[in-house]
C-alpha cells in the first residue's frame, strides 16, 4: 500500500499539456519521477503487449532499468536497440540498421516504438516509426532539456544526409510525451543550458511573460530544481503548441518558421565550429537571438534596452552572447558563405527572422549582406 500510495502522489504531480491537431492529439506527460509510470500509462492508452525501445547507449545505461521495470509492471514486453551517441547517428546508415532490426525482429503496424533520449534518438526513431511498415505508433520519451522543451512536441523527424542536418525526414506525431524532469539529473549542465536556450528563444518569440520568468526563475532551472524544470517545461511546450496548431506543416511565412529566431546565423555558426561539441546547438542559438537582437537595433527596428536584456539574461546563465567572447576566432566572409546554403533561403533571399522588441518578431527578406557583414565585423569577426 506504501508503495501504491507513493505512486499515486508522485501521478498527482504529473503535468498534462494536451496538444490538439487538426488530425490527431495526444498529451505531453510532466513531471519528476514519472518515467517509473510510463508503462501503466502506455497500456492505459494503448492496448499493446509488446514495444522496441530504441536508446542511446548513455541513455540506455543510465535510465533503461526504470523504464523497462515499468514496462514489466504493466506486462509489456519489450526489445531493445541501441544506438551510439552523437549527432552523427541520425545518419542513412543508422537508419538502416535500426529499420532493418525493426524488421528482422517481427515489429508489427501495431507495436509502437519508444525513442529513450534527447533530439537525436527521437528524430531518428521517429522517423523510423514514420517509415517502418508505413507507420507504426510512436512514443517519446525525451531525456534531454532540449529534447523535452522542443524535439519531443510538434512531429518533425528526421536524419542528416551528407549535403546538411535533417534534409530526409516526415511530419509524424507521437501517441504521447513522457518529459520525467528527474532524468535531467544526469544531464551534463552546459546540455541543460543549451536546452535552456531554446525556452528563452520561444519567450523572445511572442511571449513576453515567459521571457519575464525566464529572468525571474532561470537560475533555478540550472540549477535543476524540479519544480521549475516542471513549470518551464510546461510552458515552452504550451508555447510550440501553440504555433504548430496553426501551422502543422510548416507552410505559413508567420508560424512555424518564427520557432527559427536567431536559428539561420545560429546553424552557420554550427556549420563553421564543426558540428563536434564546439558550439551545441542551443548556445548557437543563444548567441544567434543575440546577433539578430543587436542587428535589429541597428537598422532602428528594436529599442536598445530590450536587446541589452537579451544579452544579459543569456550571459547570466553563461550562454555565448557574442562573437568576441568565443574562444576561435571566425571570419565574417566564411560565415557568409554558410548563411547562403540555409534551408529558409526562398527566391535567392535568407528568410529572416526580426524583431519589434522581446516577443514581437516578424519575418523578413530585406536584410542586406552588407548589413550582415557589418554585424559580423562589429561583434568580433
Ligand atoms: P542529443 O540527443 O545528442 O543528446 C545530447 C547528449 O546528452 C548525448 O550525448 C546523449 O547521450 C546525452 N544524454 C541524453 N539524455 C541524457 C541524460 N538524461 N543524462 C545524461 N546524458 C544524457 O542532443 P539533443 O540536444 O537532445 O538533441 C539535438 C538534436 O535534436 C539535433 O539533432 C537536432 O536537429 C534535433 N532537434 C529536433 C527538433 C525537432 O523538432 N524534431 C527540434 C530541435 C532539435
Ligand atoms: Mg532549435
């Protein structure tokens, strides 16, 4: 009974934030220690005997026992397939292997996948799950601050290919999300803050009472209190609902696309560093919201105060809010090169993402190379 009463006051601290597409819906579960009831809630949904658990192998040593032993609660069985870590998994290669272990092991259109890990394990299953057998159910269980607050909501997968990151991939939504804020625990904290990031980032995007909690509470998430982890989690998620509902596929010049502020000079800063832990993807971004911040105040669009903000929380948090302050010297006319080669390039033209001031941004097409450069120059190229 103690341990049924444990249990139920752990649920009872479980956040659901149901996410309502035109198609389909399905609830992102939040919380600390609620990996212990992702079987219970598996089977509460769908009625399956068995599941692939598809993990990276940090991930898998750390966090697999909870969730197989809540699996074993419920009476489903499971397999295992264990990927390596790192971005360069989500590769054809990969793809292959696990599809073709999906396969060799009898997975049928009803056994759902599990992705245990951060943005790569979920964008690689997923998208194996989108593809295996036309399509099979899919859960996520994201473990990374990133993976919990962005990759895990909205249905995009997908692998890199040789020509750049996530060119192969589909639109496909999960069954549910299982965001336990007590695996963050074992999160590296510069993971923790490049996810981090991307909550400010939606903050900066429209709204500015998220951004203001950011400024008030932000060092509590560092700090990896799970009451806050919870609430912020919980809001990003809100939020990336909130713009994937009225643009699902990203066809609209004022939805999606907003989720990509300070993302085009943030992946060409990626692209320049080397995709090899120099620069993570949510510091790339801090620093990107950054540079379109200061850009933006000097083509008169953003009051000063506001960008000044903006740089201060993110170097509160000891995020990169500038090119001086990077321990590599880049050159403007390189960075350049990678800007012209970004996916929101429509007619010749980068496809920016501007702002009026915190949480009031726009798309553009008018930014200049000239301005660019400049920008470049100023900050430290
Ligand atoms: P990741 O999946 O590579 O994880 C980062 C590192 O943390 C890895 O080494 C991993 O093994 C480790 N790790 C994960 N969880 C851990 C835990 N609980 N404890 C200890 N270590 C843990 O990186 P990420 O930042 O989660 O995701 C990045 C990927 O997400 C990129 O490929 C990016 O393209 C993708 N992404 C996708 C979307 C989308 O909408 N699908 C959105 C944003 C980013
Ligand atoms: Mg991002």
């Amino acid at each position: 009974l103690t341990q049924i009463l444990f249990l139920l006051d752990k649920v009872n601290q479980m956040h659901i934030l149901p996410i309502k597409l035109s198609n389909t819906s399905y609830n992102v579960h939040i919380g600390s220690h609620i990996l212990q009831q992702a079987g219970p809630l598996i089977s509460s949904l769908l009625s399956v005997k068995k599941v692939f658990i598809i993990a990276d192998e940090n991930v898998a040593a750390l966090h697999l026992n909870t969730l197989t032993d809540s699996l074993n609660l419920a009476q489903i069985s499971y397999e295992t397939i264990l990927i390596p870590p790192g971005e360069n998994t989500k590769s054809i290669h990969n793809y292959e292997i696990v599809t073709n272990q999906l396969l060799e092991r009898g997975i049928e259109r009803k056994t759902p996948i599990i992705a245990l890990g951060g943005g790569v394990t979920g964008d690689l299953s997923g998208f194996a799950a989108a593809t295996t057998l036309r399509g099979v159910p899919f859960i996520q269980i994201p473990t990374t601050l990133l993976s919990q607050v962005d990759s895990s909501v909205g249905g995009k997968t997908g692998i890199n290919t040789p020509t750049g990151k996530n060119l192969i991939g589909a639109f496909y939504q999960p069954e549910i999300v299982i965001a336990d804020t007590h695996t963050l625990d074992t999160l590296p904290i510069r993971e923790l803050k490049a996810g981090y990031a991307e909550i400010v980032k939606a903050g900066l995007i429209d709204d500015v009472e998220l951004f203001e909690w950011c400024e008030k509470y932000g060092q509590y998430i560092i700090q990896k209190d799970q009451k806050y982890l919870t609430t912020a989690i919980e809001k990003a998620c809100a939020f990336k609902a909130r713009i994937i509902k009225n643009d699902e596929y990203e066809q609209n010049s004022k939805g999606r696309n907003l989720l990509n502020l300070g993302h085009s000079l943030g992946h060409t800063l990626e692209a320049e560093l080397g995709y090899d832990g120099r620069m993570l993807h949510g510091e790339a971004v801090a620093l990107g919201c950054c540079l379109i911040f200061k850009l933006c105040t000097k083509m008169g669009l953003c009051p000063e105060s506001d960008t000044h903000r903006v740089i201060q929380h993110f170097s509160a948090i000891g995020l990169p809010t500038s090119i001086k302050g990077l321990p590599t010297k880049l050159s403007a006319s390189n960075l350049l090169t990678h800007l012209k080669h970004d996916k929101k390039v429509k007619d010749g033209k980068i496809l920016f993402i501007l702002v009026n001031g915190i949480g009031k941004t726009f798309t553009s097409q008018e930014v200049t190379e000239n301005d660019l450069y400049q920008l470049l120059i100023d900050d430290g190229c």
